[in-house]
C-alpha cells in the first residue's frame, strides 16, 4: 500500500482519488487496458478527460 501511495504522490496524483477510481474500474477493465490504472497513465487521462482541472491543480 505503501508503494502505491508513494507512486502516486511522485507522479503528481491524489492517492485517495486514484485508488477509488481504480477499484471502480478494475474489474470491468480487460487486463489488456491495465496499465491505463498506473498512475502516471491515470493522471494523463484524467486531464485528457477534463483538462478544466488543470487548473484547479
């Protein structure tokens, strides 16, 4: 857990928010899209997704 937390944390990512959005996706998510639950690849997605909070980071 530990591990995690830190990842997120060197990646720029809320840990809290990150493993929530993971534990709702991941069992619905072939394992082929895994790695799109990284850290670093959920922080470029998110923005992608919503780049209007960009600016509240």
């Amino acid at each position: 857990m530990l591990t995690l937390i830190t990842t997120c944390r060197l990646n720029d990512v809320d840990p809290k928010a990150w493993l929530a959005d993971v534990l709702a996706r991941i069992a619905d998510l072939p394992v082929a899209r895994l790695p799109e639950l990284l850290p670093w690849a959920w922080k470029g997605r998110r923005l992608a997704e919503n780049p209007a909070s960009q600016l509240a980071a």
